[in-house]
C-alpha cells in the first residue's frame, strides 16, 4: 500500500531488535483509548479502536501493498501483490456474500458498501490511482506508514485530508454527472452465481499475473528475506496478510454492520478543521443533513471509521517498534515533498468522487458485491499506470528486478 511495501527486501535482521520505547508509547495508547471509548462511547466502540490496532499491525508486518504492488507489477512485471490481493478478495466474498445476503449476522443486521457506478467513479478512481504513486501509498498504507514512522506520509496524510474535504463541497456537481444506480451482484445474480464468477476472475487475473512474471523474468520472483521470527518482528507472507484481512473485515462487518473503510473519516477530520477555523462547513449539502451532519456535529471519538484510523496508526507504531524499524527520518528531498503534497490532494479528492478508496470501494466494494468496486479497480490501476510513469520526475524510485542472462 506504500513504498515501505517493498522494504523487507533487506538483509535480515538481528532476532531481537526492537525500539522499546515507542513499543511502550503505542501499547499504552492502545490500552488507555480502549478504556476511554469503553466508558465514552461503547464496549463495541472500545473493541473496533482495538481491532484497527490489529489492522495497523497486519498491514505494516505483511508490509501488504496496493501502491507497491500495482508500481512493481506495471514496471516490472511482478504480481505477488496483486496474486495476494485476489486470494483476499477470494477470502472476502466467501465470508461476505452469504452473510449480506441473509442480511443478518450473529443476529444483527449488516450491509454492505453498494455505490453507484457512473462518471465520478471513473475519474475519481484514476485520479486516485495517480496520486497513489506520487504520494507514495494509498489510504490504508498512508496510515500504517505514518505509524511505521515515515515524516514524508504525514505531509500526505494532511494533503489527503484537505483533498477530502474539497471533495465533499464539489460532490454535488460530480454526483449530478451521468451514473447508474447501486448494483449488487448478490442480489442480481444470487449467492452461488455471484462468488463463482468473482472466483473466476480473481483467479484469471492471478493467472494473467504469473503469464506476465514468467514471460519477463523466466520464473516468479519474490525478494522477501525470511525471518527468524516473522510473527513477532515481521515479514509476513503476503498470502498470510491477505487472509488475515480479509478476516479482520469481516469482525468489523460483524461489530459495526458495514465493512472496513477508511477515507470518510479524512474528510471528517477536514470538516471539522475547516470549522475551526471559521468556514460555514456544515452549511455544504453534504454536510447538512442526514449521518453526515450528526458526524460533524458528534465528538471524533464517536465515528467508527475515525476511531479505527487511529488504531490503525497506533498498530503499525507497535509492528514497526517489534521489527526495530520505528525510526522517524525528517529530511525530505523538495521534490519528493511537492509529490507528497499533489499525491494527497488526488487521494483526497478522488476518494470522495469515486465513493471510496482502495479499502472502502475496492476492497469492501467488491467484497460486497457492488459492481463500482470494479469500476474502482480498474479505472484506479489505468491511474497507477500514469502515476508509475511520473514518479522519476519527482525522484521517485520505480523499482525493477536485475535482469540475469539465461
């Protein structure tokens, strides 16, 4: 999801080599914000920050990647990642579709994230596929890298907020354009149908990957280093993460009712900075009414998708502190620092058009059988596409395998 994705290509590291400090910094904050929202909000609230917490962890120690993983397989003809993504998904419709279907799980009502598809899905997605290059993760690896403690993502953290919630004022004009309604391939198709043709696909575009990696590197190639003890320090297998992904969104499913997403929040937090500082937010449609308004007007501490962000950043602070990785670095090279800053205004923006990001409309979105999910897909690769090519402008890596002669 970031570029620290492809990190654990180093050499290995010492069997115990944590950074003690931040270990004991995050795991306090896990353990005090859970009994702050047991008592302030919920037990439920109070359990959904502590599985963000495990979210933030699984993502950083699988170092499990959108941006990386779409960059290395568009320049370089490698697809572990994307061979990961679609056992996720795999995983994920045969936990979702049953359950969304019956509308009901552990006996309380669950939904899922049905968008429509239309011409704001289209350019919001590939707009939000650049800016995943230039600033240098998605939402999901924005956050777990700035837990990781990477200074250049927070600079795109706070682009992507304000892209955020720029995007909610101008939503209107882009919801009006061209669209159809929400379609749900659970209950156009039914059950059976529905997780066998995204089975079949998931498993073409796996099989497209390995024809594409053997064609250019004569075998597939993985560059990850095994550890002495991957489950405390990390890597994980990338298979390992996508699974536990996939799971962790069905507990959160099962907790809230909807899927994991992400980006909401962001523009959440933005509408509520731009009040701060005097702009009549909540007077924007999108703000005025509805969920919306009472999100705005409620405490951060309310919001599930808020609360789990959070966790998120404080999970990959205890996975980076376990690896001995959690070492903030705060010069920025000028160049990277403009990408960081155009990279997550496009995030934020194109999030907030396309009804989601590579979690909330890719990942939930298929997974729920909407069909924008797709849209999402494929639109935001075609913007990894352009993204990957303008990522040596701004002294970006883009990174290739060393060919070896046959």
């Amino acid at each position: 999801m970031s570029d620290l994705s492809t990190s654990f290509g180093a050499a290995p590291r010492r069997l115990v080599n944590l950074n003690p400090k931040p270990l004991a910094v995050a795991l306090a904050l896990v353990v005090l914000g859970a009994l702050y929202l047991a008592q302030a909000v919920s037990g439920k609230q109070a359990a959904l920050y502590v599985l963000g917490a495990l979210l933030g962890i699984t993502l950083y120690h699988a170092a499990f990647g959108f941006t990386s993983a779409w960059r290395v397989f568009i320049a370089d003809g490698r697809g572990e990642g994307l061979r990961a993504q679609m056992v996720m998904l795999a995983v994920g419709v045969l936990l979702f579709f049953p359950a969304l279907s019956a509308g009901t799980l552990f006996g309380h009502p669950v939904a899922g994230e049905i968008s429509p598809v239309g011409v704001s899905v289209v350019f919001g997605a590939f707009i939000f596929g650049i800016g995943m290059q230039l600033g240098g993760g998605c939402a999901s690896g924005t956050l777990y890298t700035v837990g990781g403690g990477s200074t250049r993502m927070v600079v795109t953290l706070i682009a992507f907020v304000v892209g955020s919630v720029v995007g909610t004022a101008h939503l209107p004009f882009w919801s009006a354009l061209p669209h159809l309604a929400p379609i749900s391939l659970v209950k156009t198709l039914g059950v059976g149908p529905a997780i066998a043709l995204n089975l079949v696909v998931f498993a073409a575009i796996a099989a497209l990957t390995v024809v594409i990696e053997k064609r250019r590197h004569g075998r597939l190639v993985s560059e990850r280093v095994p550890s002495a003890s991957p489950w405390l320090h990390g890597p994980w297998p990338l298979v390992t993460g996508g699974v536990v992904l996939a799971i962790l969104n069905f507990v959160t499913l099962a907790l809230s009712g909807r899927p994991w997403g992400i980006t909401s929040a962001f523009a959440l937090w933005g509408a509520k900075a731009f009040a701060a500082f005097g702009v009549d937010v909540a007077s924007w449609p999108v703000w005025s009414t509805g969920p919306n308004a009472a999100a705005l007007a409620a405490p951060i501490s309310h919001d599930v998708k808020s609360v789990m962000d959070i966790g998120i950043v404080i999970g990959a602070m205890i996975a980076a502190s376990l690896a001995g990785r959690y070492a903030p670095v705060w010069r920025l090279p000028l160049r990277s620092l403009i990408a960081a800053v155009v990279g997550g205004l496009l995030l934020g923006y194109g999030a907030r058009l396309a009804y989601g990001c590579n979690i909330g409309a890719y990942f939930s979105g298929i997974v729920s059988g909407s069909l924008h999910g797709w849209l999402w897909l494929v639109c935001a690769f075609f913007g990894n596409v352009v993204g990957t090519k303008l990522r040596p402008a701004f002294g970006l890596a883009v990174e290739r395998v060393k060919q070896t002669g046959c």
